[in-house]
C-alpha cells in the first residue's frame, strides 16, 4: 500500500461513524444473516488460492480475516471459478469479492473499496522466441484467461485480433509451453508461479509489464454501508502495522516489497509536509504519464495502421531501416521467396544492408533460388532501370533460371530521408510480370503469324492465277508440237512442277484459313479415333500408341481438316521418337475454362471446350524453335525433305474453326501440343448453330 492510499483511508475513516454498519447482509430471499458470504478466485496464487488443506489461503484471503477481525464482521470464504464469483455477486447472492481490478465497465456494475495491493499484468513468451518487448507480439496470437482483467482490456485495445480465451491460467501456460500460439497475459507474480508448480522450464517473461492496475475489495453497486466497513477495517489493519506483516509473507521475495518497506518508513519520519509534496508529485506524474500514454496510442496506432497497409497490400512490399534491418514484411513477400517475416529480420544478422547500397534486398532474396551451373557457378540476374528519381528507382529483372521459361519482376526503391536528408529507410515493392509477359509474347506470336496469313493468302491468290496462265501457255505449247516432239518432255515437267506448286498454294491457303471446307456439328470421338486408327498401322512397335478418350464433345468443324490435324501431330511425335522409341499419348476431354483460368489464352472466354492432347516422349524442341514453330515454311529437318508447312496448316485448321493451339516441350523430355475448340450442346439447333459460328467464342 502506498502513501497515497494510506492518507486516502485516513480520510474516509474520519467521516465514517463507527456504529454505521450493523455487519449484517440480506440474502437473496430477505432474510437477514450475521454471516458475511467472501467470495474469492480459486486459481489466483499467490493473492488467493485453494491450499493443500483444501482450504482459501493467499494474500487476498488473509487480508479479509485481519479486517474482519479489525471491524467486527463475522465472514465466511469461499473460492470458485473467477466467472462464477463474479456471477454470484452481481446477481446478489453473496456480499463481496475479496478482490477485484478496477476498470469502468466494471464500475458500472460493482462498487469498489480503496485499493490493497497493485497488479502487474507481463507477457510469457517461450523462451527460443524471438520477441523482445510487448510490441512485438501486436497482430500474433495471444493466449488470456477468460472473463479476467486482461481480457477485457485486450477486447478493449487494438493490440492483438487474434485472442485465444482459456478457462484456467494454467491451460494457458501449457498450452505456449507445446508450442501452440505466441505468447499468453497473465499476472505476473501468479504466473512465476505456476511455472514452478507446474515445472515448466521453456518459457520466459519479456519487457515491462504489460499492465497494470489497482485491486481491492468489490461489493454490489450500491451497498455503501459494507464498503464503509470494509474501507474502516482496511484502515484499522493499516495503522496497526498488521498489513505489512500480511504483505511482507506473501510477497517479500519480490521487490516491489522492499520500494514499499522504504517508502513507508520515509513517510513516517518526514511527515504531513512530504505527504503532501508526495502527492503533488504524483498528481504531476499522472498528467506525464497521462501525456505519454496518450502520444504511445498514438504511435502505436500509426505503426498498426502503417502495419496493416502493408499487409494489406497484395503486392510483395518490405521495409527497411537505415542499417538495411527488415522492419516489415508482408504475406506476399513470404508467398513470393519462401522466407517469413522471423527469418527475413534474422537475416540482417548475417547479411546487413549497407546504406550506400543500390541493389535492391528482394533481388538479393530472388537470386540465392537461382540454381548453380554444371561448374558450380551461380548467373546473376542484372536489373533493367527504367526511370530513375533522386530518391527513388523503378527497373524491371529477369531471371531466366527460375521456374519453366523464367521469371520477370517489376520493383520500385523508395529511400526516405529525415528533415535534413539523412536516409532513414527504404520501402520496396515488387510484381510478378511473368505471367503478364508471357501472355504478351503470346499475343505478339498470334498477331505474327495472323499479319503472315493475312501476306501468305494475298501471295497465294495472285499467285495462283500465275500459275493458271502457265498452264494454259503449257497447254497450248503442248497442242502445237508433234506427239514425238522432244520438247513435251519439257512442257510435262513445267505441268507437273506448276501442279506440285498448285499443292503448295492449297497449303498457304489452309495456313491463311482461305479453304478450309465449310463447318458443321461434328462428334470430335469419333474423328480422333478414326485419325489414330490410321496413324497405328504405320507405327513401328518401338512406339506404345496410346488412345484416351472421356468425352462426346461436339464442335463445329470438318471432319477431314481435324483428321488431317491429329495425323500431322501424331507423324511428327512419331518421327521424333524414331530412332529411341517411346509412348504416344492422345487425350480427348473436356475442360471448363473459368475467368481466371481463361486469363492464360487472349483469344478464349469461359466456357466448355474440348481438349484434344498429343504427348510423346521423344527428343523434345529447342526452346529457341518454340517461338517460330507454326510460322510457315520453318522446319529443322530440311535434309529429310520436311517443307515447314504441316504444322502451319495444323494452326491455319485450328484457328479457322475458332481454337488454339499451344505446345510445351523440353529437350529429352518429350512434347506436348494442347488444342482447345468451343463445345456446341448437344440440344443446339442448326440455325442455333450457325449463329454462334458467326460469332466465335474469341476475347474482344
């Protein structure tokens, strides 16, 4: 008990006559019993508990015997679960709790003595954590008692949403002992303990306490006359030296008592004159810690808000302080480098940021998952700036190591400074282009060789009626020699090159979907069984020809132009495993392209579409053969007379009955070509049909 309080009760005991108070209470029912019904915490040690007698003991419990026997009240204690107790009193069915923390909501409820002793609320961590102070456990999981005073003040507070309720203390203890949660709120003489009763050894108490706040006795709101007698008993106990007794055997271990043993002593030879001093200092004290806590809210409100910004944000966004320590560090950036926000800050340890530095520390990160070379060697990945301020940058990396066919990333440096340009941090963000990239590559690839149709088909048309007057001369040449002449062996080889070409022009055509035959709904099964029937009798046996179909898909398309489709890609699957042998898979299904998912085709909108698949395991493509793979007369194999237009017809096909095409392939690891046609249903009509032909299903 302080000074302060000391004076308080001496105060109240002047105005508070001796014969007030008959010590008598009524029950719930009215009658009137000479027996005080105490009621205390069962599990609150070392301020009140159940002892190995199975009897109340504790601070709390001997305080109220002493001030029974000081004011003459006859009393009966009794501990219970901290909800009960507090049930009990709050609906009248007993006369007083033994002690009770202060706080608004529950002045509205209860009314209280003056204070006895003060509680210091700490935050247990285990002991391999990483915190250090209270502030670090703000947004993390926080394990509280249920119905106490910290409860309360956590639902009040915006320190945490992440509140884990117990019943006991003890549960909370072990639970954080195993390793559930972060941390846990307990008042900290009583959680000291319980780790010795319970012989846990893994956990600790970090930084000042948490809280703290003034305990005392709590009756009814409205009883005045038992609180009266309850303050006159508690000043009795005072003034006769009875309370220090009480305080020093229950807490003379810690060194709270001592301060207190001090003060006590100071007070009573200095007299009214420092009391007075005393509590003027401590009016003053209150308004600067008033002040100060006011300005901390404050702060701590900024930094939650600046906190939840940045996890708020979608994109990977860190920040840095002047030495290069990650101060924060959100979710994206965990899912982006595979790093969280513990082991991002433990990092500095080992690799601190220098201030002079440019290259930014997400590039660092991005480059430890490039994979070594054969000789051990690792590539870096260099960053393109793209516009540079006096403080900061943005730039644009690609790493060709990562994932399938690389990674590109977008990254604006932000260095902040103080009032006189000294740099106090950095903020990075970054974004993911790749996928953004890859859809622009594809694009300009569509355009290409949609601008090489567009050139082919014009070429082929004048073409074609150049070739028609050739023969016509050749006809007529042939007309007006003899029979014998040996110049008709010439004028039957310019015929027979000129038709040759005419086959040459067809193909351009199908490139240029200038002569694909008109479409009509076509049971897709049955045409890619009828295409890999015939592809079966000429493979060799080196090759296992599978066959997959799980759907009756329509489309609208041609039959022969599909046929024509399937054989190509099977020839050439075949043909890549020639001399190895391997397996030949063909898949028919249908797939259901949603929103997201038609993201990674320009030219497609959600829908039904049947996928028509064509795997090998053969030698694979280069991947610098990828780009130009469907582009017109482009073929690798020239010696073996390939002339670059089958798959190109195979493209013209696909997009002229509204599909795509796409292939993936790694060299030694074989080939896949995907393709995918709109699904018409079954209950379509013909004129139905034909709309939606009209109006293909193609992104706008």
């Amino acid at each position: 008990m302080t000074l302060r309080h000391a004076v308080a009760i001496a105060i109240v005991a002047v105005f508070i006559p001796l014969d007030g108070f008959s010590g008598v209470a009524e029950d719930t029912s009215g009658r009137r019993t000479n027996v005080l019904q105490f009621r205390g915490n069962s599990d609150f040690s070392p301020y009140e508990f159940i002892n190995d007698k199975n009897e109340p003991d504790g601070y709390n419990v001997e305080l109220t015997r002493a001030i029974a026997r000081q004011a003459g009240l006859e009393v009966d204690i009794e501990l219970g679960q901290w909800s009960d107790v507090m049930r009990e009193l709050e609906t009248g069915k007993i006369d007083a709790l033994t002690g009770m923390l202060f706080s608004d909501e529950r002045d509205a409820v209860f009314d209280f003595s003056i204070p006895h002793v003060v509680i210091s609320y700490a935050v247990f961590v285990r002991k391999d954590s990483t915190f250090q102070n209270p502030m670090d456990l703000m947004g993390k999981e926080v394990i509280v008692v249920k119905n106490v005073y910290a409860h309360d003040w956590l639902t009040r507070n915006d320190f945490t949403s992440h509140v884990v309720t117990v019943a006991r203390p003890e549960e909370a203890l072990q639970l954080l002992s195993q390793g559930r949660h972060d941390c846990a709120v307990l008042a900290r003489l009583h959680g000291i303990d319980l780790l010795r009763s319970l012989d846990i050894d893994n956990l600790k108490t970090v930084g000042p306490p948490v809280l703290t706040q003034k305990m005392g006795f709590a009756v009814k709101a409205g009883n005045a006359d038992l609180l009266a007698k309850i303050n006159e008993g508690l000043y009795r106990v005072q003034a006769s030296g009875e309370y220090d007794r009480i305080f020093r055997k229950w807490f003379s271990v810690y060194e709270q008592k001592r301060f207190q043993d001090r003060l006590v002593q100071i007070g009573k030879l200095v007299g009214l004159p420092l009391i007075v001093l005393l509590v003027l200092v401590g009016l003053w004290i209150r308004s600067l810690k008033h002040l100060v806590a006011s300005r901390t809210q404050a702060l701590k409100e900024s930094q939650i808000l600046l906190n939840r910004i940045v996890q708020g944000t979608p994109l990977p966004t860190l920040v840095l302080d002047r030495n290069g320590k990650v101060l924060l560090w959100n979710r994206a950036c965990e899912e982006l480098t595979g790093i969280s926000a513990a082991a991002a800050a433990d990092r500095f340890q080992h690799h601190p940021q220098k201030e002079e530095t440019t290259d930014p520390y997400m590039l660092k990160l991005l480059r430890e998952k490039i994979p070594d070379d054969s000789e051990g060697h690792r590539m870096s990945a260099r960053p393109k700036f793209l516009k540079k301020f006096p403080d900061a940058i943005e730039l644009e990396v690609c790493i060709p190591q990562l994932g399938d066919a690389g990674c590109w990333f977008y990254g604006t440096i932000v260095r902040f400074c103080d009032e006189q340009g000294h740099p106090i941090g950095i903020i990075e963000t970054w974004q993911d282009l790749t996928e953004r990239k890859n859809l622009e590559k594809q694009l300009a690839r569509a355009q290409r060789l949609e601008a090489m149709g567009r050139l082919a088909g014009a070429i082929a048309h004048d073409f074609t009626n150049f070739l028609q007057a050739i023969l016509v001369f050749t006809d007529t040449a042939k007309f007006e020699i003899s029979a014998n002449s040996p110049i008709r062996y010439h004028l039957e080889g310019i015929q027979k090159t000129v038709f040759r070409a005419k086959e040459l022009i067809n193909q351009i055509k199908v490139f240029s979907r200038q002569n694909l035959l008109a479409p009509k709904p076509i049971q897709l099964k049955a045409v890619v069984e009828k295409a890999v029937a015939s592809v079966k009798t000429i493979v060799s046996d080196k090759i296992d020809l599978r066959l997959s179909i799980d759907t009756d898909a329509r489309i609208m398309a041609d039959e022969v132009p599909i046929i024509q489709v399937v054989s190509n890609l099977c020839m050439n699957a075949v043909d890549a495993m020639a001399d190895t042998g391997g397996r030949l898979t063909v898949g028919l299904s249908t797939l259901e392209l949603t929103q997201e998912t038609a993201g990674r085709h320009p030219e497609l909108r959600p829908g039904a579409y049947a996928k028509l698949t064509v795997a090998d395991t053969g030698k694979g493509i280069p991947a610098e053969h990828l780009e130009r793979l469907f582009e017109p007369f482009f073929t690798t194999r020239k010696r073996e007379g390939g002339s670059g237009m089958g798959l190109a017809i195979v493209h013209g096909i696909v997009k002229g009955y509204d599909g795509v095409i796409s292939v993936e392939s790694r060299v030694g690891m074989g080939t896949l070509f995907e393709i995918l046609w709109p699904v018409i249903q079954p209950e379509d009509d013909v004129s139905g049909i034909n709309r939606e032909v009209s109006q293909p299903a193609r992104a706008v």
